[in-house]
C-alpha cells in the first residue's frame, strides 16, 4: 500500500507531457522542458566576443570515417556580418538559419542597410515561442547561438527552446556544457583576441572530448569588428592552434 501511495505523485505527472499547450500542476510545459533536455545532449558550441571580434567554435560530432567533414555544417553565415551555431536537433536549426538567412537579405534589398543581429534573435525566437502554445505542434529542439557586429560593437545571444534569448560575452551549449562554462568562467575576460579565444575553446573541448578531439571535428569561424566579414578558420590554422596548445602543456 505504501508503495502505490510513492507512485502516485508520479502517475498524477504522467499525460501532462503530451501536449504542448497543457500546463502540469506546478506550472511547467514538460514538452518544452524535454526540448532543452536534447539540447544538452548536443554536440558542443562556443561563442565568445572578443577584443576584436566575435568567435564562434563548434564540435560537429563526425563519429563515422565515411562521412566527409568538410560537409558537414554547424556554423552558418546569416549575413556578411552575422554568423550563428547551434546545438541539439540540427535539422531544426537549419529551418531557423534559412529563415534567418532570408529575412537578412529581404532587409537589404527593401533598406539599402544591413541588419541588426537583435532583430534576427527576436524573428527566431517569436518562431520558436509560437511552437510552444500552439496545439499539434512540437518545440523547436535546438538552442541557437547568433552573434555579429553592429556598428562597430560585437554582440552575442543565446535563444534556447523556450523562445527566450540573453545576451552574453562568452556562453557555450550542448555536451559538456558545465564543464565548458567552469573553464570560461576562470579563464575568459574580454581583452581576448580571437587568436587567444580560438586557443581558449579548444582546450575546454579537449578536455571533455578527451581521445575523441580530432581536427576533423572541429570547426571555427569568426568575424572581426573593424572588417565586418564572416569568415572560417582553415584546417590547417584550427591544427596549429591545436599544437601550441600541446606545446605549452609539454613545457609546464
């Protein structure tokens, strides 16, 4: 009798997760709150603002020899100024990024004017709060990492599943989140160049990806203040970051 009394709490929650729109007793959407979770089992993505720009570093999780790395997508340009990553489901980021993508060049074409990066974090997360009182609908299981530069000053957002977006200097998203955020925490502070962040994220993703950290899953881009201009880090410059990293580990 005692133990069907312990399970009751249980079964009373159970039911409150199959719909989007149903609130459990204790005020929470469990459909929303299971979108976050897949989040979290995500491949890692870094953003940071730099000293002279905004970084972005991601794992791209490339497990299968047959794959071509090269193919595979986790950082995406919205803009010539305005880059993004993302980590969970990343079908739908994509969905999220090519809506990005479009609404960027319909402003240029009506404004003669790039846009701000807060209008495309708002435009994401308007979608993505839709998805989250609308009945037969599913969250977006992806949380989006968009930074880029307006008017000369490097800004950088985080959206999460909820629809909601804080604005950060440094944050990272997806496996091995806390270890990731402990290292920032300690070692980032703003006079970073991005030279000096691109070594900073790569050691906190050898260390939570241990014998797994391979170039070829690694991917990186940036964009600078005073050039305005995404741009990807090559393969051999992510490689030689990687060796002074192991350079000044054999020297201490």
């Amino acid at each position: 009798m005692a133990k069907a009394e312990n399970m009751q709490p249980m079964h009373q929650m159970m039911g409150y997760d199959r719909a989007i729109t149903m609130f459990s007793p204790d005020g929470r959407l469990l459909q929303v709150e299971y979108a976050k979770k897949t989040v979290r089992q995500g491949s890692t993505a870094i953003a940071m603002v730099c000293s002279n720009g905004i970084l972005f570093v991601t794992d791209k999780r490339v497990i299968d020899s047959l794959v071509v790395p090269e193919a595979v997508e986790k950082i995406w340009q919205i803009d010539e100024h305005i880059g993004a990553t993302a980590s969970g489901i990343l079908s739908d980021a994509r969905v999220l990024i090519e809506r990005a993508q479009l609404k960027a060049q319909q402003h240029r074409i009506t404004f003669d004017s790039s846009i701000d990066t807060l209008t495309i974090v708002k435009d994401i997360c308007d979608l993505k709060q839709v998805c989250t009182q609308s009945g037969g609908l599913r969250p977006f299981g992806v949380s989006v990492l968009v930074a880029g530069i307006d008017d000369h000053t490097p800004k950088l957002y985080e959206t999460d599943p909820t629809g909601i977006f804080f604005q950060y200097m440094a944050t990272v998203i997806g496996e091995g989140e806390v270890e990731v955020e402990e290292i920032l925490h300690k070692e980032y502070n703003k006079d970073l160049t991005i030279e000096e962040g691109l070594k900073l994220s790569l050691k906190a993703l050898k260390k939570i990806l241990g014998d797994n950290f391979k170039i070829e899953r690694i991917d990186a881009a940036y964009i600078k203040t005073d050039e305005k201009k995404f741009k990807k880090f090559s393969k051999e410059k992510i490689e030689k970051t990687a060796a002074d990293i192991k350079d000044i580990k054999k020297k201490k």
